[in-house]
C-alpha cells in the first residue's frame, strides 16, 4: 500500500511488468555520449509510467526485446542511458512517436538477470535532457539529445521557496506511520533548491503524467512553486487519513475490545505461569551483576537490559540476543587485581631462561619491567619487536608475561581487514560479538593481562573499514582507558592492559600507528648463537615432540654446525628445527620398531638423514674471474649475499641490465657506470673500451625482484674489475651507495647485513664510513670473525677489494670480434 504523501523506496518501479530482484552485478557508467553538455547520441530505454528524476536512484525491470537489447549494449560500451516515459502505457513496442521528448540520462549501476527471465537495473538520474532527433529504431531506439544544465544562480527568493519546501517534506515525513531514515536524511541534507525539488518529486505520490510535468519543468521557481502546491495538498490528505483511522479505532464494538483485552491477558498468563526456571535465570543474572564489580553507568546500562528481559517472553526474537549481551558483560574483568610485586632478578632469570642472546633486548625489556615495578600506574609504552621470522618475537612477549606473574593471551592480527575485528559489531546484527580486544580480555579473566598483537604489519583495510585506524585507540596510553566497543556500547578501561606488538616489517604499519609503538628490531641470528639455540632448546623440543627420550637419540655439534651451514639459510631458527626434527623421526622409525636402542647422530651421518645438502660456499667460485664482485643485501627474513656480475661483448658503448632490478638498483648501475668512465684513466681503464663494447650487468637469482641503491659500491666495483681484469677478492662483501662525486653514502640494514656476511663464510665486510654509528648494533660474535674496512669515497674500495693485478690488463676486443 503506498503512503498518502510518499510513495515508498522499495522494488516496485518497472519499466514494462512491475517489480524488481536486486543483485550485486556492478556495472560501469560513463564511456561514449557524455561528453559535456552540448548535442550527445544516447541509447534510449522506454518506460511505461515511471518518471525518473536527476539525482535519485530507482530500480527498473525490462521485459521487450528491444529494452534487453539497449540496456546489455550500454552495459558493454559503458555508457549511460536516456530514460523517457510512453504517452500511452498500453503500447507494447513504442516508436519515436510514442515517447514524450523530455527525460532523464541515467547511470546503470547494477544489472542482474533473474531466474524468471527478467531483467532488473538500478539506474541513477544524471541530468535532464530534450530529444532534438531521433537517430534510429532498430535494433533499439537511439536519439540525438541536448542535456539541459540547472540553474546554479541563488536568489533571495528561491533561498526562501527552499525553505519553505524543506519544511512541508519534513512536517510529511514526521506524519508517516513508518518512514526510511535514508529518506528523512536525503530530505533534510539536501544540497539544492533543484536537487530538493526533484527529490520529493520522486517519492510523492501522484499521476506519472503530473511527475512527467514537472520533469519538464525546468525553471526552478515554476517547479518549486508546483512541487509545494502538490505537497500541501498530500499533506492535507494524510491529515484528514490519520483522523478517520482514530475514528475507526475507537468504533470498535464492545466485543472486539473484549477479544483483544482476552488475547493480551491469555498472552500475559502464558509469561506468568511458565517454570520458576526462568526467574530464578533472571535473579541469578541480577546477582551476578552486582558481584561484577562494573562501573555505575556499566551497571546502569546491565540493569536497563536486564529489565527488558524480565518483560520479554523467553521465545521473543530478542531475548537470547539480550541474554548473550548480559553474560559478555558479566564474563568480563571489570575488577582490577591485586598488583602482583615483579622481582627484577627473577625477571632476568626467566628470560635467559627462556632465550639466548638478544642482550640488548633483553635489558630493554628488563628496563621495561623495571619501569613498571616503580611506576604501576604509570603510562607505560607499546613495545613493538621487529625483526625476520623465527627470532622469538612471540615468545618473547610470553617470557614477559611469566616474569610479571600475569595472564599471556595472543591476539593474531594476520589477514584481519574488517574494522570489526577490532571494535565488534552492533548489536543490532545477527550473531555480532565483542572485537578480538574484547575476546581477549575475557579469555585471559584479567584487565592486567599481557596482550600479543601477533603479526600487526599484516592487517589489511577494505570495504569494512580500516583495523589499523581503530588500532590508533588501542594504542595509545591517551585513550584506551575508555576504549568502547561497538558490541558492549560501554567503555572499558585498557589502560593496565601491557600490549605488545610483533611484525616482521615496518613499512607496511601506517606511520600515525607506528608512531604510538616503541619499536625494538631483533636481527638474525649468527651460526655460533643458532647451534647454542639448537643446543639448549631445539634438540630437546623436537626429541619431546617425537616421543623420543633424550638418551636414546643425541646430536653432536659438529652435526648441529653442518645444518646451519648446509641446510638451512634463513634469520631465525624454525627451518634448523624443522631439520632437527627430521633427523630425529628417521630415527625414531628404528627405535619404534626395536631395531634401535640408541643413536648418535654426527655430521656424516646428516647426506643419509636428510640428503644433499641444500647449500654450498659458492663465493669462491663465483669471484674468481673478473667482473664479479659480492654485495650484501637486506630482505624481510634477514639480509643475505648478492653476486653482482658483469661482462663485455662487442658494441657501441651501451650498457645492458637483467635480473629483474628495479628502478633504484637500475639509476645505481647507470651511476656506477658513468662513475668508471669519468675516472677511467684513474684506474688504468683503456677509454677505447667503452666505444668499442657493450657492458652487461647480471644479478643471479633473476626470480627474485630486486631494488634499492645499496648495491651501488659493489656495481662499481665489478666493473672496474671487468675493465682493468683484476679479480675482486674472494673474501670480501661490500655495500653502500656511491654518489657521481665519488662519494660512498650509508644505507641500511647494516646489522642483517653484516651477520649475513658472517653466516655466509666471509672475513671481510666493506661498509660506507657513516656507518659507523651501527657497529654497537652488531652481534660481538660477528664483530669478532669480520674485519670491518669503512669506505670514504669509492677509490678506497677499489683499493681495498681488488687483488693487484697479476699480468697486463686485458686487451681490448676488436671491433670486428
């Protein structure tokens, strides 16, 4: 049933049949015949009494051939369509002669086919438009139109005519029984006197031939003068409706009263006279509620909602939704614990315990432990640990829990991309919950807990919303004392909350987050901490995990060392565990059989338990030619080794670049490049070489995309070893950015680098000379096997990375070569 004044937003517009199925299938808008607003060639599409105006959104069913075929062409060539109205309704296939000459061009934002053959659209009005001619019929109508601009010059009097107009829609609206919200807001934040006009003339309801009328309506003040004029008077009928409802209302006869009056008391009797179960339920919630320690207006809110539940029946729609709400908000910790003394020795303790090496780290969380002891309604940080995967960032967090003496819970925050992750969902949906803060609290029972956001550079932003926006919140020691989730509709204090967050890389945490957290980076581990890790921890683990007894199976460290070197390259330790674990099981098939009591695994036993080795010493064999010069490279699991090689062939002079280096690696070859031929005569370069060939720069693994300008010295490097035939030194790896002066500048990494080097069997590292402030950052155990050599300028690499020359320089290729 329509309303009096407006029709209803709902699928019953149709252009040919009436009624309309909405699905998702977006489409396009846009696209050929829009440009600007002179003379345009539009698809046309013929309606039967249906008026679409400019700015409103309407479905619309097509049903003929010819409409099908108009609006799927549109679709594909992503063009807009002009709407126009039949004279008559009752013609099946209209003609030019049958469509009045005014409509509206409109965008199709969704077309979907239903399952009954029809098909539905979702068209937004764009702009009025007249038809000057009408191009051709078949296979659909096309028509040559001049869009019609609305009138942008405000007056006193149309300023009035707008409020006036404002005023009449919402004194309509406020007389509805039942209005959409969407509608009263597009009302009431209507941006123009001609957007508002046309948007009553949409939902009024009146004659399409009176909607048809003032479509053609362009002068605006004709228009809000007719629009008024019909508003009143739908308002005067919605007022003379409500008084005959009251009228009827209060002439039902003595009987229907008394059958009503009956069905309310059979309804109330039914409540009544249900099993003591359900008031004990609701005394028992009552009860709980006060032994939950919740704040007064927490409390206020839980004994609203519970006063709705003592009215409702337990079957209604909304008692177990009320009932659920109830129990998260008795479930959760609101009171504070008794503080727990933190002893700083034992704090140590546990986490040598727990982990070797990472002093550094160690002391800043026993620092932070510290901090806390003296201050425990202090604001403490956001700790943050950064670092490749398998370095003991989240067991990190968990040794932190167990030397405060408080509850460790993990929050992963890996592929989360919906806001409600974070903040929960309105209860007004079906099945919401708390977010995974709130979950978590109530899963640790304490407000003092230790909370691990797990993977926090993960989180991802889509339609739902961005998490690490509502991140911000969490976060800061400002705010989460009053943290309100969406679910709860209450606040709730994080404040003694100790977040702690893990991530792998900093560049895909936005900064405004970023800047809450106090980032602590954990680099690799080198080769002498990984087998004491291997020692102390992995072996004894994985012996557990395979139901071996730790004196039936033993590894020896010259076995341990040979799995560092030969089967595992990585940062952390979970690959050298996975490799442990695999020795272990190929024993424990024997010990499960009875043919083994007892094994000793050493390092040549290691090819038969897990087969060739995976890695090998290739520095030796890749620098002994000219050309080919180490660099030192940083990636997201830790930093690694990187060949830069380069050769020679015949040509004019070009310089030919591959293994797949991006746009920074590439600007540093080219400056190296012409780096070598500035100063050729510097470094007993033959300048005829550069006329006569072509210089090729590969670096290995062309899989593996590569950027950045830290390879900069070593490119250099290689080619003045190429030019002048003098080999780099086989036990030297270098990084650094080179300048056109000459100048060696600093790059980062240089910890992940370094330990690098140091895993890969070098001795010597080339490092830029403003560098220097990252020595204290590198492990003592690689300080101790490298010799550092720092770089000023590039001819101190050239004189510290190539071996003197042992014979003459080689010749020049022949151009005819």
């Amino acid at each position: 049933m329509q309303n009096p004044v407006f029709t209803r937003t709902n699928p019953t517009f149709s252009a040919e049949t009436g009624g309309a199925s909405l699905s998702p299938a977006e489409a396009g808008a846009g696209g050929p015949g829009t440009q600007g607003n002179g003379a345009d060639t539009l698809i046309i599409l013929p309606v039967r009494s249906f008026v679409l105006f400019p700015g409103v959104v309407m479905p619309v069913v097509v049903g003929r051939p010819a409409s099908i075929a108009a609006a799927q062409q549109a679709i594909r060539e992503g063009r807009p369509v002009g709407i126009l109205m039949q004279r008559d309704p009752a013609v099946d296939e209209p003609g030019p002669m049958d469509l009045h000459r005014m409509g509206v061009v409109a965008n199709i934002l969704r077309y979907v086919t239903a399952p009954d053959g029809t098909h539905h659209l979702v068209c937004q009005g764009e702009q009025r438009f007249r038809v000057e001619e009408f191009v051709k019929e078949k296979p659909f109508i096309t028509a040559r139109v001049r869009r019609i601009e609305e009138s942008s010059e405000g007056t006193s009097e149309i300023e009035a005519r707008f409020v006036h107009l404002q005023g009449q829609a919402s004194e309509a609206l406020e007389l509805l029984p039942q209005v959409p919200q969407e509608l009263v807001a597009a009302v009431r934040g209507a941006a123009s006197p001609s957007a508002l006009a046309d948007l009553v003339a949409a939902y009024i309801d009146i004659s399409p031939e009176e909607k048809q009328e003032l479509l053609e309506t362009v002068d605006i003040v004709a228009r809000m003068n007719k629009v008024a004029r019909l508003l009143a008077h739908r308002i005067e009928v919605l007022r003379l409706s409500q008084e005959i409802g009251r009228q009827t209302k209060a002439s039902l006869d003595e009987r229907q009263r008394e059958v009503l009056l009956r069905e309310q008391m059979a309804a109330i009797q039914k409540q009544l006279g249900e099993d003591n179960g359900n008031s004990q339920e609701i005394a028992d919630l009552e009860k709980a509620i006060a032994d939950a320690g919740m704040p007064e207006d927490v409390e206020q809110m839980a004994r609203k909602e519970l006063g709705r539940l003592r009215r409702m029946p337990d079957a209604g729609a909304e008692y177990g939704m009320i009932r659920t709400y109830l129990d998260w908000l008795i479930a959760l910790p609101w009171k504070l614990p008794e503080e727990k003394a933190i002893d700083i020795a034992e704090a140590r303790r546990i986490l040598d315990e727990d982990h070797f090496g990472l002093d550094k780290i160690k002391r800043r969380i026993v620092e932070y432990l510290a901090v806390r002891k003296l201050a425990p309604n202090g604001k403490a940080p956001i700790l943050c640990f950064a670092g490749p995967p398998g370095v003991g960032k989240t067991s990190l967090g968990q040794s932190i829990a167990r030397a405060m003496g408080r509850a460790f819970v993990r929050v992963s925050l890996g592929g989360v991309h919906d806001e409600a992750e974070i903040r929960g969902h309105r209860r007004t949906y079906v099945g919401a919950l708390p977010g995974n803060i709130i979950q978590g609290i109530r899963k640790a029972g304490t407000r003092d807990c230790v909370m691990m956001l797990d993977e926090i550079d993960k989180m991802g932003s889509g339609i739902q919303g961005d998490p690490s926006a509502a991140m911000l919140e969490v976060l800061d020691p400002e705010q989460n004392g009053t943290f309100r989730d969406n679910y709860l509709g209450v606040p709730f204090d994080l404040s003694r909350v100790v977040f702690i967050a893990t991530a792998n890389m900093l560049d895909t945490i936005p900064g405004p987050l970023r800047d809450r957290m106090e980032i602590i980076t954990l680099s690799g581990y080198t080769d002498s901490e990984k087998l004491q890790i291997a020692r102390r921890y992995l072996v004894r683990r994985q012996l557990a995990a395979n139901g071996v007894a730790e004196g039936q199976v033993t590894i020896d460290d010259e076995a341990l060392k040979a799995m560092i070197r030969a089967y595992t390259r990585e940062a952390g330790v979970r690959n050298l565990e996975r490799e442990v674990g695999r020795a272990v099981r190929r024993l424990a098939v024997g010990i499960a059989e009875g043919t083994v009591e007892k094994a000793a695994i050493t390092a040549a036993d290691l090819p038969e338990l897990l087969g060739p080795p995976l890695f090998e010493d290739e520095v030796a064999l890749r620098v002994s030619v000219p050309g080919v010069a180490t660099g030192l490279a940083w990636t997201p699991v830790g930093g690694d080794i990187l060949f830069i090689e380069a050769t020679r062939v015949p040509g004019r002079g070009g310089l030919i670049l591959t293994g797949q280096l991006g746009d920074v690696m590439k600007e540093s070859a080219q400056a190296a490049m012409s780096l070598v031929k500035s100063r050729a005569a510097e470094f007993g370069i033959d300048p005829a070489l550069f006329e006569k060939n072509d210089v090729h720069v590969h670096v290995p693994a062309g899989a593996t995309p590569k950027d950045g300008p830290s390879a900069g010295v070593a490119m250099f490097t290689a080619l003045v070893s190429l030019l002048s035939g003098r080999t780099v030194r086989k036990d030297t790896a270098m990084t650094g950015e080179i300048s056109l002066r000459g100048l060696v500048l600093p790059v980062g990494g240089i910890k992940e680098k370094v330990v690098a080097a140091a895993r890969s069997g070098l001795t010597r590292v080339m490092l830029p000379a403003r560098n220097r402030r990252d020595y204290e950052d590198i492990p003592q155990d690689a300080r101790d096997r490298l010799d550092f050599v720092w770089l000023e300028r590039v001819e101190d690499a050239v004189l510290n990375a190539l071996e003197p020359a042992a014979e003459p320089a080689v010749a020049p290729l022949r151009a005819s070569a």
